[in-house]
C-alpha cells in the first residue's frame, strides 16, 4: 500500500511548512498531494473492506484515516494566509 507513496509526494509531506509559506501559485503542489493522499486513501479503503482478518481491517482502516488527515491538512496548508 506504501507503493503508491512516490518520492514527490514525500518529498512535498516533509516540505509542507516551507511550501505553506511560499506565494498560493506555490502551493499547489500542496493540493495535488492531497488529491493523491485522498486518492491512497480511498483505495485502502476499498481493500480494507475485502480483509476477512478484523484486525487487519482495523489496521488497514487507521493508515486510510490518516492519510485522509494528511490530505486535510494539506488543503488547509494550502488555503492559509501565510
């Protein structure tokens, strides 16, 4: 599941505060990072509900959520009045 996490997407998670402060025509890669986390997200989502293991669904569900969290905050990093 961590396949989908490409290195420009991590690269933009570890720059989130630098990429905040930047110009709003900067932070649009801040929205295309949620996009993707939201995308990551959903697709987890969607093996979670496959998984005949309750725990392992519990656990598949909570790395979903928190990407979907990212994803948020992402969006609200890139909304902000730096």
């Amino acid at each position: 599941m961590y396949d989908a996490m490409t290195p420009e997407l991590i690269d933009v998670l570890d720059n989130v505060k630098t990429l905040a402060e930047q110009q709003p025509a900067q932070r649009r890669k801040l929205g295309d990072a949620a996009l993707e986390l939201q995308r990551i997200s959903a697709g987890i989502v969607s093996q979670a509900v496959k998984l005949s293991d309750p725990l392992a669904r519990q656990s598949a569900t909570t790395v979903a959520d928190g990407l979907a969290a990212a994803a948020q905050l992402c969006r609200t990093a890139m909304e902000s009045d730096s």
